[in-house]
C-alpha cells in the first residue's frame, strides 16, 4: 500500500511502512523504550489506513503537520524503520471497525472524550480519563489584545475590535475550555473555544 503526502511543500507517493517510519520520527522521537515506539507505529499505521485522504479535495492523503501525524521524511532513522518493520501490517480495531486512533503529545493530565471534540464521533474507546503518563503542567499563553482581535478579525469570527476582557465561559468534563467570552466595545460575544 502507498500514500500521497505533502512533505515539505511537494507531494509524493510513498509506502505505508515509510509513512509510519517518518510518523514515528516526528512523533515519537523522544520515546525510550523500544516496545512503546512499536505500539506508536501500530496507532499510527491504524491511522493511516482510517483516515486515508484526509486532504482528498487537494489531491492527497496527508499533510506533514500534526493536523494528520507530524510527518518527517528526512529524519527517519534505522530504529524507526526498525519498529515499523517489527509491526507491519499491524492495526488496531474495535468492534470490527479500525479504531481511530488519535492521541495527543501533551493531555494535562487528562485525557478529552473525543465526542466532545467531534461530536459526530461514537468511540467509547475514546472517554475521558486520567492519565498517569501525561505531563500535568499548567498551560498558559500570553497574547496581545491587539493581536488577538486582529486574528479573530482574520478568521471571519464576531468579535469586539477591542478587547476588555476574555474568560472561559464553559468547561468540559476534562476541564478544558469550551466557549469563551470575549468582552469588549461595548458588547459581549461567546464563542466556541475551538472555532
């Protein structure tokens, strides 16, 4: 089997095998033990082959950023083609179906239900729960108003052009931000975090 990436700004067609070899090596290059860079290289094969033509409407399969798997061709080394190779044609499966298998480098702590990222997603599998093995490390950012504003602005998305305040206005069950109020120019508009 083969794929169709965007790599580096070009496409080209590559093998499954060295598309989990390149996943691994943008995903995974600080994982330490052997056996948990083969259960990786399983998800992201799994991944592949589920979400095969992510960009169809653009002419390929996946993009090199973490939008798909973060995809680098040029850094793969033996131990990577090496776990790939141990695993080929492994797949994960629930109920009959591949499983989709998304995953995160950073949860908090705590792992999201993937219905409440995609709601149209039915994956039990895929619940939030703790999880001992993600940093939980408080994450914060620091933007400037102006720049803010202009970027919502950008994005087509109802904002005040000033902004006064901005808060979380609604949490999911795994404490992360669901909508947010932004207030400013008199007004007050609520959006969804993710938007």
């Amino acid at each position: 089997a083969s794929l169709t990436v965007r790599a580096n700004g070009k496409e080209q067609r590559i093998s499954l095998e060295d598309y989990v070899a390149a996943v691994l090596a943008g995903e995974s290059k600080d994982f330490r033990s052997g056996e948990a860079l083969k259960a990786m290289a399983v998800a992201a094969r799994t991944f592949a082959i589920r979400f095969r033509g992510r960009h169809r409407k653009e002419g390929f399969d996946f993009c090199d950023t973490t939008h798909c798997q973060n995809l680098r061709l040029d850094a793969v080394t033996r131990r990577e083609r090496d776990a790939a190779s141990a695993t080929a044609g492994e797949l994960l499966w629930f109920q009959g179906a591949l499983a989709a298998t998304y995953y995160s480098k950073d949860c908090g702590g705590v792992a999201e239900a993937a219905s409440t990222v995609w709601p149209d997603m039915s994956a039990p599998y895929l619940a939030v729960r703790p999880d001992p093995f993600c940093p939980r490390k408080p994450w914060d950012a620091a933007v400037d108003r102006s720049r803010f504003a202009a970027a919502l602005r950008d994005s087509g998305l109802n904002a005040p052009g000033r902004i006064e305040s901005f808060q979380i206005a609604a949490r999911s069950s795994s404490s992360r931000a669901l909508r947010v109020a932004i207030r400013g120019g008199g007004g007050q508009v609520v959006l969804s975090a993710s938007a």
